[in-house]
C-alpha cells in the first residue's frame, strides 16, 4: 500500500493537488492512504520549500506546482 502524502497548508492548489493524486491512484488501481500534512515544520521536514508538495512513501516527487492526472499516474505509479 502507498503512503501519499499532500504538504501544504490547505490552499487551493493543495486541494486541486489532493484531488489529482486521488484521482491518479483511484485511476491505477492502487492502494493508497492519503495524508494532509499542514503542519509547516512537518513540512519543512521533508525540505519542502514550495507549496503544495507531494509525497509517496515519504519521498517527495513533485513540490512547487500542480502536475495533471497524466504525469501523477507516472510518478505514483512508480
């Protein structure tokens, strides 16, 4: 199962990252758990410096921008 986690503090495009990273998984057919991290030295934890960010498995593949359902199948998927 993967971990996904979404970093931000809850900004539009933290939850228009939420919902691709879904959407990706759901589209995969992955098992996933979805996490919201807003804590911002949570997020600094990850070396985080843009939001939003994504992470799975605890490794961040994408910070400082919303990427499309096409290229977060490819980078959850991996």
């Amino acid at each position: 199962m993967k971990k996904i986690q979404v970093l931000g503090t809850g900004c539009p495009k933290c939850k228009k990252l939420t919902e691709a990273a879904e959407q990706a998984a759901k589209a995969l057919g992955i098992e996933y758990t979805l996490e919201k991290v807003t804590d911002i030295e949570k997020i600094m934890d990850f070396g985080v410096m843009a939001t939003p960010a994504l992470a799975v498995d605890g490794v961040v593949i994408v910070s400082g921008r919303v990427p499309s359902v096409e290229e977060l199948k490819t980078l959850v998927g991996v």
